[in-house]
C-alpha cells in the first residue's frame, strides 16, 4: 500500500495574517522643510509664512505626506502645526518623521480598525514577506493585537514558520 501525501498545513485550522494585504493605496511624499529656511537651516517666520501661503497644497489631494527637515535646523513645533493645517483639507493622513514613520502611523490606524476576530481561539501565522514597504513596526502592533485572542503566533510562511508565542493553557 502506499502513503499518500497529506497537506497538513491545509488541513490545519492556521490562519495567516498577511499585512501587505491591507496596505492603503495612495502616493507617499515626503516634505522636507530644508527648503522652505532660509541658507537651509534658519525659520524665518515672516518669509516661511508667505512661503506656505502662496504653496499649491491641492498637489497633496489624496496622498500620505511626512514632514521632516533634513538639516541640522531647529524648527518651532507651531511651524509643523501651521503646515499641518494647510495639508488637513487635502492629504489622507500627516505625521511628522521620515517614510518609516508615516508607514506605521498608517498601519497603526489600519490595524486599530481591523477586525481580528476570525483569529479568535486559532493559531496565526503573520507572513514574513512583502513586496510592499510594510514597517516594522507593523508586526509588533499585529502581534499586539493577535496575542489576546490568539493561542499561538508564529512569524513567516505557514510550511516554515518560527513561532513566537503560544498561549498558556489555564
């Protein structure tokens, strides 16, 4: 008699939680204020003013936009506010911080939205790879979220996966 082959990850109750699926579409920018300052690294309110004025902010329509300074310059917190005010009627969402920053402020509202409870009481696997610029930080705040109501999660793909958690049995 001969064996068949089985799949057993097929056949396992494993979920697989895969971030990249649940990545926005829309343009990133980065807006760096380096520009706007005068010799790049002095705020000179009165022409930063005029500046953010006379700015087309409809070029931000639907996007994701980080603000950062690539210079050494010290910049007023009300500076960021200002142009945070500019880009509320039109940008998705606004962060102050680099790509990466605006990535996980992203994924943190995606996954405070998310619905997890098909994972209630089942073993997850959260996928390891992506062709989308998921941050890091997404996966903590996954696994944040899956440890309450999963009884166990591992990280990777379900045939080679490393399991990172696995809930005590009470």
């Amino acid at each position: 008699m001969k064996d068949d082959i089985i799949n057993r990850v097929a056949n396992s109750k494993l979920m697989t939680l895969d971030l990249e699926d649940y990545y926005p579409k829309g343009k990133r920018i980065l807006l760096d204020l380096k520009e706007w300052l005068f010799e790049g690294l002095v705020l000179r309110e009165k022409a930063f003013r005029e500046m953010v004025s006379e700015h087309d902010w409809s070029q931000y329509q639907d996007t994701y936009v980080a603000v950062t300074c690539s210079s050494d310059a010290i910049i007023p917190g009300w500076a960021y506010m200002l142009l945070g005010i500019q880009l509320e009627p039109f940008a998705k969402q606004v962060v102050v911080g680099d790509l990466e920053a605006l990535e996980t402020a992203i994924y943190q509202e995606v996954l405070n939205r998310l619905d997890l409870s098909a994972f209630k009481n089942k073993p997850v696997v959260i996928k390891g790879c992506s062709k989308k610029p998921v941050p890091r930080n997404a996966y903590i705040m996954a696994i944040n979220k899956l440890k309450p109501i999963a009884t166990s999660i591992m990280y990777g793909e379900a045939c080679s996966s490393v399991p990172l958690y696995k809930k005590k049995a009470t």
